[in-house]
C-alpha cells in the first residue's frame, strides 16, 4: 500500500474513534441528567366502581379505570354556573360512605341534596317565619343565592331520623372528603376537604360561613 494512503487510513480511523468516544461522553451525559429530571410524584387516589359497590386504592398516575369514578383530590368548590344537580364527585364519595357505613352496621341516606333555587327560597321564607328574623333564620337555611344545597355541593344526611348512623359519617366521613361543617347540623356535610385530609374545625352555624362585611 502507498505510504501516503495508509497514513490516511490510520488518521481517519482514529480520528473516527476520538469523535465516537465524544459522542457516546455525550450522550451518556444527557441521559443522566434525564433520569434526575424524571422523579414525579405519585399520590393515592380512590376509585369507586358504583356497579359492583368497589372502592380501590389507585394513584394519581394510573388513575381510575371505567366504570370506576374517582372520589377526586381536592376538596369540591361549586362551579361558576348554576348546576342542577349534585356534584357527581360528591355523589361518589357519598356513595362509597354509604358502603362502609353499611360494613360497620349504619345505614345514611341522603334526605335532601341538591335543591333548586325555589325550593330554597321557600324554605327560607318558612324559616324567617318560624325564627322570627333573617338572621337567626340564616343559622339553619341560607338565602337561596348562597345555600351550598342550591350549588349542589352539600347535603344532609338522615335528618330527620337515625343520628348514631350519620356519627359515624362525622367520624368516618373525612376518608371519602365528607365533612359536618356546622355545629348546629349533626345532618348537614360538604366535600370540603379531599379524601383523607382532616375536616376544619366546624362553625357554629351556616351564618358564620358568610363573609363577613366590611366594616366602613
Ligand atoms: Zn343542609
């Protein structure tokens, strides 16, 4: 072989060898730094299959397989537009309650959910009558504007009727996100927290829940 041409030879081939060695030093880097970026955080989430009256642990990454609905990760706030119905989320974790509060032995049922604003101001009106004021009516049934009831994100449970069985929705209820919030309805619960959170402290009635006005 020519001297010349195999001195090319040589070169180019150590010359491919050098840029291989970068580039598998390169990429080697890229992928480590890859693998820190991938740490994702992977919370539990409950699953409930209304047909078969399941619940399952899932996560956050899997999620719920169909027809299992998710009890949700956040406690529920009303929509901005008017519903006409309850929650479907809140109505899961209800009824995923309703089982285990059958396992443990206590029946709840939902006596009244959600209301429209008619109904709700008709009750109001009967309440104005039967506590005298607007305000100390406002302690058991909210204006119609604001009732959780009419944005179908409360409920009352049992009421009137079996209060040990809705005890043991106060007691249990904050596994599925359901709260008593007020210490004048042992009936009344709300999805104020999500499944598994502790329920707040519970105001006194549903008046101290109002913002409070401003004082000029
Ligand atoms: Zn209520």
């Amino acid at each position: 072989m020519d001297k010349k041409l195999s001195n090319f030879y040589f070169w180019g081939a150590g010359y491919l060898l050098l840029v291989c060695a970068i580039l598998t030093l390169t990429s080697s880097k890229v992928t480590d730094g890859e693998i820190q970026i991938v740490e994702k955080e992977v919370a539990p989430l409950l699953c409930f299959n209304v047909e078969t009256s399941e619940l399952r642990t899932s996560d956050t990454e899997s999620g719920c397989l169909a027809p299992e609905e998710s009890l949700g990760t956040e406690p529920i706030n009303h929509t901005d537009v008017r519903p006409t119905q309850i929650d479907r989320t809140f109505e899961v974790r209800f009824l995923a309650a309703q089982v285990a509060a059958k396992e443990a032995g206590f029946n709840i049922r939902i006596t009244s959910g959600f209301r429209t604003q008619q109904l709700q101001e008709s009750l109001h009106a009967d309440a104005v009558k039967k506590y005298g004021s607007e305000e100390e009516a406002s302690k058991w049934v909210l204006p119609k504007e604001i009732s959780h009831h009419t944005w179908g994100t409360a409920i009352d449970v049992n009421y009137p009727g079996d209060r040990k069985a809705a005890k043991w929705l106060e007691e249990s209820g904050s596994t599925f996100g359901l709260c008593r919030v007020y210490k004048n309805e042992w009936w009344h619960f709300e999805p104020v927290i999500a499944p598994g959170e502790l329920c707040p402290p519970m105001m006194a009635n549903a008046l101290e829940s109002l913002p409070t006005p401003e004082v000029k």
